[in-house]
C-alpha cells in the first residue's frame, strides 16, 4: 500500500491570509493526516512554548540591558517557589516573596516591576523597548521607582513589592504563558495602591504586547499611561477604571476630520 502524498494545490486561497495571522490556517492533508512540514512546524513551536516557560530568567544578563533607561540600579527579589519546577506546581509560592526580602521604601508615584512570569524570554526580548515606550508615554509626570526585577514571580508577588515600596501605582511587566504562535508576549498588570490581597478585580490588563505582530510599546504605553492618569483621578483600579486612551483618539480623530469653516 502506498504512503499518502503531500499535494500542493496550484494555487493556494490560503496564502494572503496567512500574511494576516499568526494562527495555524489552511494547513493541508496528506491522506487522513496534516503535511509533513505542518507537523514539523508544530513540533517546532511546542518546543519553543516549554523552552520559554522552563528556561530561567538569567537575571546577571538581564539587569545591565536595562542600565541606560535611568531609573536607577534594579532591585532583586525572588518568591518563595525555589525552582523553576516549584514555580510551575504552586502558583501561590510564586505569589509571595520569600523569607527574608526587604526593599527600600521609595514612595514615588510609579514602580515598576519585571516579573519573569511563564515567560522570561519575553522580558528578555521586548522589557526594555517596553519601559522606554512608557517613559515616554508618562512625559516627566510621575516620580518612578527603582525598577524591581522578580523571579519564580506571579502578578500578586507585585502588591508585595508595591506595599513595601510605597508607590502609589504599580505596573508589573510580566512574561505571559506561550501559546503555540507566540512564545515571547508581554501582560501588563496596573494596580493603584498596591496592597497584600488585592485581587485580580482590583487590576486593570493589558496584553499580548510582542511587535511587531502583537501589540506594540507605543500602542501599550499609551493605555497604561490612560490607565495611571484615570486611576488616580478615580482613585481606585480595577473593573471601576475603564481605559480611555481609544475614545481620545477617536475623538481626536474626529475633530482632526471636522472642517475649520462650516461653509467648506
């Protein structure tokens, strides 16, 4: 019996849509199966999804890229989860500091914290364009921390560090979890008076930040600086702060578009 053979249609209706997404479209069959190059593709982009949640942040590599964005020298903090497997098991290890951790406190109205999450690539690849993006978002408004870089780190490990901080605001930077197209993206988490045992309805998200196919800095600095400005006129974040930032574009838009004289 004769293997099935891979066959390329003359011309593939797929193609241009291709050039549009990174999702898994118009794979083709070879018999009752997927092309051999698609099965090798998949193979490829399920190493790289563990390779991005196993590999630790090194964080002697990482802190010098960040050297010249002048906030300071980074501060170091790891969570109680003590592996990289540990991480992965118990997320709540990852959500508290481990034993011993003191920071200074620096109350200023923004800090910032680069979390390896269940991506350290990610930070490795797009934290620094990120923060760059948001200093110039924030144009001098804000008085901003030391940045904070932490290990084996879930989101909640931030109200931690902002509590012992005393920020006003803090934006965690984090390494989402890799998907089978991306493996590098960024979250940002924003949460206005940080404290031990915020929830996740006290924060308000921005996601999928990895230009130049997802989100770009320019793009995310613009919602979290909408989002900082609206927290601290609400006084509060979360499911109460909604983000801005689009509405003033359009309506900027809009009046762009207006003609000057009404009689043109």
């Amino acid at each position: 019996m004769n293997a099935p053979r891979e066959t390329t249609p003359a011309h593939d209706v797929w193609a241009d849509l291709r050039l549009t997404t990174q999702a898994r479209i118009g794979l083709g069959r070879a018999g009752n199966s997927l092309p051999t190059t698609r099965v090798l593709e998949f193979a490829a982009a399920h190493a790289a999804a563990r390779d991005a949640v196993h590999d630790p942040l090194d964080v002697d590599a990482f802190a010098p890229t960040l050297a010249d964005l002048g906030l300071g020298d980074p501060l170091r903090v790891a969570s109680k989860a003590r592996t990289r497997g540990e991480y992965l098991r118990r997320p709540d290890l990852g959500r508290q500091p481990a034993d011993g951790t003191e920071l200074p406190a620096s109350p200023s109205d923004i800090g910032i914290v680069l979390a390896d999450g269940l991506s350290p690539r990610a930070l490795v690849d797009h934290a620094h364009g990120m923060i760059s993006a948001l200093l110039d978002a924030f144009d001098g408004r804000y008085t901003i921390a030391p940045p904070v870089i932490a290990t084996q780190a879930r989101v909640a490990l931030g109200d931690h560090i902002g509590a012992a901080l005393g920020v006003t605001t803090l934006i965690v930077i984090i390494g989402e979890r890799p998907g089978l197209s991306v493996a590098d993206s960024l979250g940002i988490y924003l949460t206005h008076r940080p404290q031990v045992g915020r929830t996740d309805a006290d924060r308000n998200c921005i996601s999928n930040i990895h230009p130049p196919d997802g989100l770009g800095y320019a793009a995310a600095a613009a919602v979290t600086a909408a989002l900082v400005a609206g927290a601290r006129a609400l006084g509060r974040s979360g499911v109460d702060l909604k983000d801005t930032s689009r509405q003033e574009l359009d309506t900027a838009t809009v009046v762009s578009l207006e003609p000057a004289d009404p009689d043109t």
